[in-house]
C-alpha cells in the first residue's frame, strides 16, 4: 500500500451522529493526531455535495497526518476525490467489478459479517482485507448479526489477508479480539462518542501492545 499505513491497530469510523457539523473534522483530527492510524469516512446521508466536501477534507487531514483514509459503500465518491481505500459490504458493487474499474491501485476491504466463505471468496478475488463482526451488541449497528470469537482464529487459520474486527468494540472487550486474531479494531462509538477522543485514541491503541503474546481463554 502506497499511502497511510497497512491495515492494522486502531480503525476509526466516523459517525454524522456523534460528529455533526464541524465536529466531523475536529474530533477527527484530534484522533489522528493521537495517533489513528486508519480512518473510514461513512456517512448515508443523500447530499452528494456535503459527502464530497467532508471527505475532500477527512482525506487531506490523513494525508497531513499520515493515515489511511478509507471511503464506506460509495465508489463514485472515492473515485470522484481519489481516495487511496474503499470499503464494500454485499449491497455494493461486486468486488471483480471493483477491480476491472479500479485496478489494483485501490484498497478493497470487504464486510463479511460472520461469513468465512464470503472471506475466501473475497480473498480470492483481490481484496486487500477483510472485516468481521459485529462482536459485540452494537449502537451504531443494533440489527447486526452476530459473529462468535472462534471465527476470528479460524480465520487467522485460513486466511492471508489482513483482518479487521468491528462491532460494539471497546477498551474493556477489544483486547479478546486482537488475541483471537484480529489485525485491526473498527471502532465508531468507543472513538467518536467519548468525551476525550485524544485519551480513546490512545486507550484504545493500548490494546495492541497490551495483547501481543497474551492469548485470551474467553469463548463467544
């Protein structure tokens, strides 16, 4: 990967209801300057014009910050502000198509919920990583299915790719995770909905040097 970092540590998504307005940069660059080292911009809302304008901004912060900036389920958008990532889930174009249009040069994550299969198969297709969960009850997500820490090690097992985990991840469960085998932690609430994003940050960070060669016996 060319630009930010590879995918790994602490993964930032933005959330237009804990970031309204201007705090959508400004807590974002508190992050970054933290130390975040991976962020995703995601937003549903249909003003195509605002979406551009926040994302033209959250990208040059990363780049200011040397992070990897990710765009979620619009590639019109990231083609449109050349971002260096896309994230797809399965209502988004298929990743072959991604492909054919993009070429390698883009970085594809792909949701897989708590599906191995779909895994392989996007590993197999060109994806530069995967994301698995939700882990935990959810905010930001509450209808998402659920997926099972053994997931996570027989991924670990089966795949090469990079693997991130997300849903309902905080300071006190992210640690189980990261020894199952999760590469990096998608973070929304734990992140963006603190009082003090700067000490999150670092919390949450923490994890990573705290799980190293500290296997966990918590089954889900």
């Amino acid at each position: 990967m060319s630009e930010g970092q590879a995918i790994a540590g602490l993964y930032g998504i933005t959330d237009s209801t804990l970031l309204p307005g201007d705090a959508l940069l400004r807590q974002s660059e508190i992050a970054l300057r933290a130390g975040l080292g991976i962020l995703q911009y995601r937003d549903k809302g249909g003003d195509a014009r605002r979406r551009t304008r926040e994302a033209t901004a959250l990208y040059a912060l990363c780049r200011e910050y040397g992070a990897l900036f990710v765009v979620n389920d619009d590639a019109e958008l990231a083609a449109r502000i050349r971002a260096p990532a896309l994230h797809v889930g399965r209502d988004d174009a298929p990743l072959a198509e991604l492909r054919r249009h993009f070429g390698s040069s883009l970085c594809i994550g792909v949701s897989c919920y708590d599906d191995l299969e779909r895994a392989e198969r996007a590993q197999a297709e060109g994806a530069d990583y995967v994301a698995f969960g939700a882990f935990f009850p959810s905010a930001s997500k509450p209808d998402a299915c659920r997926a099972p820490l053994s997931l996570l090690r027989e991924a670990r097992r089966r795949l090469r790719l990079p693997i991130v985990a997300i849903g309902g991840i905080d300071a006190d469960n992210g640690g189980a995770l990261i020894s199952a085998g999760a590469d990096a932690l998608a973070v929304i609430s734990a992140l963006f909905g603190a009082k003090d994003v700067a000490a999150a940050t670092r919390q949450l960070q923490a994890l990573f040097v705290a799980s190293h060669g500290s296997p966990t016996s918590e089954e889900s």
